[in-house]
C-alpha cells in the first residue's frame, strides 16, 4: 500500500509552509530578545534612525511569515485530513473491526485524555513565559539600581590598583578609595589602566555597594540568574507551544479515526552518543497482517522508557504525523499511558519480525 499522490503533494507542501511559519516566530522572537537584552546590558546602545528602520522591517518581515505561514497551515490541516479520510484512513491504519473493542478500556476517555494532555502542555507556556519575563524585568531591575546609584550615591576619587581580563569570566578591576578596596566589573568596553584615576560612586546606607560613574557594577550572581532565566524560558515557551500544537492535533486526528488493536515492538535507535539516543522506533502489526513504522515524537510521554517492550498489546490511532499509541499499562506504573508518533512509512505487509534486526 503506497500513499496517495495527492496526499503526498499536500504534505510537502505542508513542510514549506510549516518552515516559513518556523522561520517568521524564530525571526521575531530572537530579533525581539536580542534587542532587549541589548538594551538592558549596554549602558548607551545608541540606536540611530537606520538602526530602528532596519529592526522595523525585520519585524515586519518575520511577523508576516509566521502569519501567513499559520494561515496556510490551518487550511492544509483541513485538506490533508479531507483527502486522508476519503480512503478510511487505509494508508496508516485497517479497516474498523470488533476485535478493536475491549470492555475493559474507556477509548472515549483516553481520546479525552489527550485532549488533556494538550491543554497542560498549553497551560506550560505560561510558566515558560513567566520565567522569560522574570528574567528580563529582573534584567531591568539591576539596571534600575545602578541608574538609581549614579543618581543619588556620593561620589569619592579613587584609583584603578589593577585589571582582570580573564579568557573566561567577566572583565573586572580593583579600584582604591577613601581608604577601601573594592573589585569592579567592567561593562563598558574602556581599557582601564593601573594608576588610571576614576571617580567611584558610594551608596550611603551600603558602604559595600558601589560603582564607578562609567561601570555599573550589577551584581553578576544576580545578573547571571536572571540571564539563565530569560534564556530557558525563550526555549522552554516554543517547545512547550509545540507539544500542545501536537497534541491537539493527535487528539483531533485520533477522535476522527478511532482506535485499532495492534501488537508493538519499541526498539532503541542504535547512537555513537548514548546520553542524545534519539526516540525509539514502533514496528506496529495490525491484525489483518499488515503493519506500519512508527518514530516515536520527544516528549515527556516518550517511548525511551518502553524500551523493552516487545509483543505488547496496544490500540494506534491518528494518521501520518498526528498518531498516537495507547499502551494499557506504563512502564513504571499501573495505568494507561500513551505515546505520541508519526509514521515514517505507510501501512504495508508486515515482515518486521525479520527485517527490524
């Protein structure tokens, strides 16, 4: 059994627009981060009229890719799935039979249960964004105390003593005054000297907190937290934005094709990087004899842990890249459990038991 011409065209063309659409959010967002953190680290960034016209478009440009990317996207989702079901769905899974029925199992609440799982997913962007944010207005925070000691602090002579510039590390230097030592970072990029005069700015009511009228002086424990949490929030939003995407495309694909039996063998993808194993494979055999190749989908649902699953009972349901596969018991627990896949291969006669080795 070979997949359909059509529905062949209709998923490359998916691909393009999915990378267009990809393109436009990584443009935007990076461009957007990239322009905020600039701002917050450099003293003067210094944006001239060129500079904003060129941001403006690229903005402009990015925004309009993941736009008009997302729009196609929804409609080929409805003509994919169209031309999909014209055929019952045969390119990934048999007909319906009476043997895919179990009184023991609730297939309408594990259909449910996916639905669920995307709304968690979606529910994560949300920690993921807060995180983001947290690090940029605590970014913003920092920058805000030293403007604020500039201001207000009493400003003492004092002299640079020496200079640190480590390969690795932050830039610092170690500046004399009023009879005191303190050790500065250096920010903006002038090359201090030993004996070079600055004038160091004193907070009153905190001896210990001060910087110079050039150097800031932030707090790089601080600054560093707040750095690692702008940074995992920008990855941690789109993978989170990502797994709710594919969920709810599973739970829309599997409430249109329903479950079918099916016995599964999860077998490891041999790596040279044990520790970056990509997901298992599912070699699926339907019982009409027929079988399809599952690659299981990254996801805290993943198959790593089925590893040694072979010959298990399990229900498959989805087409194409929105599958999923139900395993009544988990791998470390009782209970349902249920791993998200896409196909690599269409349905055809099953020799997996030789060909899989």
């Amino acid at each position: 059994m070979v997949l359909d011409d059509p529905l062949r065209a209709l998923a490359r063309r998916r691909a393009g627009w999915l990378a267009l659409a990809a393109a436009g959010v990584a443009g935007f967002v990076f461009f957007a981060v990239a322009v905020a953190v600039y701002g917050l680290v450099v003293a003067d960034p210094g944006f001239d009229r060129g500079d904003i016209s060129a941001l403006l478009v690229v903005f402009s440009v990015s925004l309009g890719c993941a736009v008009l990317g997302g729009r196609r996207l929804r409609v080929l989702a409805h003509r994919i799935r169209a031309t999909a079901g014209e055929n019952g769905f045969g390119a990934w899974l048999p007909a319906p039979a009476a043997a895919d029925q179990d009184p023991r199992i609730d297939f309408g609440a594990e259909t449910a249960r996916l639905r669920r799982t995307a709304g968690r997913a979606a529910a994560l962007i949300l920690g993921w964004v807060a995180l983001f944010a947290g690090g940029l207005t605590g970014m913003s925070l920092l920058d805000e105390a030293a403007a604020e000691l500039l201001a207000t602090g009493d400003r003492v002579p004092g002299v640079v003593v020496s200079v640190a510039a480590p390969v690795k590390g932050t830039p610092s230097m170690r500046v004399r005054y009023g009879g005191r030592t303190a050790k500065i970072v250096r920010d903006s990029g002038h090359p201090y000297h030993a004996g070079e005069a600055v004038t160091v700015v004193v907070d009153p009511a905190d001896p210990a907190h001060v910087r110079t009228t050039e150097e800031r002086n932030e707090n790089q424990f601080v600054f560093g937290v707040c750095v690692a949490a702008l940074l995992i929030g920008l990855a941690g939003a789109p993978v989170a934005a990502g797994a709710a995407l594919g969920w709810r495309r599973r739970a829309r694909a599997v409430a249109a094709t329903g479950w079918r039996v099916a016995t599964v063998d999860v077998v490891p993808v041999r790596s040279a990087a044990p520790r970056r194993r990509p997901p298992p494979t599912l070699y699926v055999r339907y019982p009409d004899g027929t079988g399809i190749v599952l690659r299981a989908v990254p996801s805290t649902h993943g198959a790593k842990a089925l590893a040694d699953f072979t010959d298990r009972l399990a229900w498959v349901g989805g087409w194409g890249r929105e599958m999923a596969v139900f395993f009544p018991q988990g791998p470390r627990r009782a209970g349902p459990y249920v791993v998200p896949a896409a196909a690599k291969t269409p349905r055809a006669a099953s020799a997996f038991r030789r060909s899989r080795r």
